[in-house]
C-alpha cells in the first residue's frame, strides 16, 4: 500500500481526464451522430440497447433514458440474447450495440442473427477498425482517449463518454418530438413531477357520504354535528346539489365566542355565502397554491354549478404535491 499517494491530486486528475475525454468526444460530433439521431426519431419499432460488460452497465441506463424522454427502448443482454431473447427483436427495430474494442465476442456473435432478422444495427465503439464498425449499418467512432485508469485498462473515460453519448441521443430525439413536461409526467406518475401534472382536484376529493352536506334550515346543532363526523372542517350547505354556502370550523369558533343559541340558529344564517370554489378538473396542485395564497385548507368543488365535493389541502399534500 502506497500510503504517499496525494489522494485529492488523484481525485482531481481522474475528473480531469474524463472531461478531456468527454470535449474531444463533444467536438468529433459529425453527420454521423444526426444519422443515428434521425433512425431512433423514425423508428417504427423499439430501439434496442446492448453492450457487454461495463457498456451494458451503462446501456442499461441509455435505454432506460430514452424510456423516459419518449423513445421505446429497452436493454438487451448480449449473452441472454444467444440463448432466445434474440426473440424480443423485429425487423424494424434499431440496435444500437456499444462496444468499446468493437470485438466483444457477445456482440460480435449477434451481428449475423441482427442482420438475418433485418433489424437495423447501430454500432459504437472506439476502434474503427473492429468487427463491429466493419459490419454493422450505421456506425459511429469515439476519437481516441486515456482512461482514467492509472494503467489505462479499467472502462473509466470511455464509460462516461458513452453515458453522455446516450444521453445526447435521447435529449435530442426528445426535443424533435417535442416532449414536454406533461408526457415526462405521464411516464413518471410516482415522482413528484407526476403528481403535479397528473392528480386533479376529482382524483382527491371528498364525495358522497365522506363529503359534509347539509341542506337549507338545518339547525346550526345538527349542522355542527354534520361537520363534526366528517372531520373536514367544513360544512357545505345545499339544496338540490346547489351550493347555498359553507362553514368551516373557524367560522365555528367566531360563531361561539359571540354566544351564538346553537339551538335556535340555523346554518342559513351563519353560513358564508358565495364561497371560493374549484372544479374537479382543476390540477390539485393549482387547487394548493390557490389555498395558500388566500390562508385557507379546505375548498368546496363545484362542477356545472353542481357541488361535487370537498378538497382539503391535507389531501394533496400527503400525496406529496408540493406547490413551489
């Protein structure tokens, strides 16, 4: 054990040699690199990413990437595809194999099943004289770099310029279909994105027999007792689906430090009338900033003049929608 090695100098030349491994990558950009960009754009199919060893590490998260920003694709093991996943490919599919030598001998044995199957074949790699370049459709050669390895064998430089090659691919493919945050939500409905852009106000709400409703003339005691059971700090007065008005249990404790006869009032006469409202297509995250800027948690939901429910913004918050 070397115990002189100055291990922050070390740490820092590794980052250094893997940015000058990823400029020179960044400037070798040609016509071939827009080829590629344009079949993945035009693919009927799937792409489909494989590589062996540390490229399928890092395959693994290209296709993955380019799942999420639009382009179908998945990974595929170039040893399980030698034993029947060779099944999974169709003819107008788009392999895009990384190998770094370009002579991987599971990669290498998937270029004749890939071409008998008639599938396009993408190969990448950092030796233009490969088995790989020489026979696949469309190629494309990294310029020559170090490894950050201090022997120059470990896949360090070539692994990272191979992650941001993928990522290049599936940002730019992304920006000619015109993605938007609304398609990364779709595909990303558990994230916090996802919510946001995907839960409304009717997928939260309270209805039915969860919701508080009392009708016109209710006496202020059964009203109470209404919003009571529910434990939604609100109380929603209606007469045929109609909103009449609310109370909400701060209005309860105005009413009571006035010496309000609860058994003589009716809510009629307490309630506030015209409330703010939201509909039930409303994104529950614009139904949040709303309450928090007017210092209100809970909302009546009315549809075509209808009452609909009750949001509360304990509802939203504990799906993890987070207004910003």
């Amino acid at each position: 054990m070397d115990k002189n090695i100055d291990i922050i100098c070390e740490g820092k030349q590794v980052f250094d040699t893997e940015i000058e491994a990823l400029n020179n990558a960044k400037n070798a950009i040609d016509s071939s690199f827009v080829k590629i960009v344009e079949l993945i754009v035009n693919c009927t199919g799937k792409v489909v990413i494989t590589g062996m060893g540390k490229p399928g590490h890092i395959g693994k998260k290209i296709a993955a990437t380019m799942a999420s920003l639009g382009t179908p694709s998945f990974f595929l093991h170039p040893a399980e595809a030698q034993h029947g996943d060779l099944g999974m490919l169709r003819e107008n599919d788009i392999i895009i194999a990384f190998s770094f030598s370009g002579e991987s001998e599971e990669i290498t044995k998937l270029i004749t099943p890939i071409k008998l199957i008639g599938a396009t074949l993408v190969g990448v790699s950092g030796n233009k004289n490969s088995t790989l370049i020489k026979n696949c459709d469309v190629p494309y050669v990294f310029p020559q770099m170090k490894e950050a390895c201090s022997m120059n064998l470990a896949p360090t430089s070539s692994t990272t310029v191979t992650l941001a090659f993928g990522d290049a691919l599936a940002v730019c493919a992304s920006k000619i279909y015109g993605f938007k945050e609304k398609n990364y939500a779709l595909f990303h409905p558990a994230g916090s994105l996802g919510k946001k852009l995907l839960y409304s106000v009717g997928d939260l709400m309270k209805t039915g027999a969860e919701n508080a409703v009392v009708k016109s003339k209710t006496s202020f005691k059964d009203a109470i007792v209404e919003m009571s059971s529910k434990a939604l700090g609100i109380i929603n007065i209606a007469e045929q689906d109609e909103l009449l008005g609310i109370f909400t249990d701060g209005d309860l404790r105005r009413a009571l430090s006035k010496g309000i006869d609860v058994y003589n009032v009716k809510i009629d006469e307490l309630m506030v009338k015209n409330p703010i409202t939201v509909t039930s297509k409303l994104l529950a995250v614009e139904a949040l900033k709303l309450m928090n800027s007017k210092h209100i948690s809970v909302l009546p939901v009315v549809d075509d003049g209808k009452l609909a429910g009750t949001i509360r913004i304990n509802d939203i918050t504990a799906i993890g929608i987070i207004a910003q």
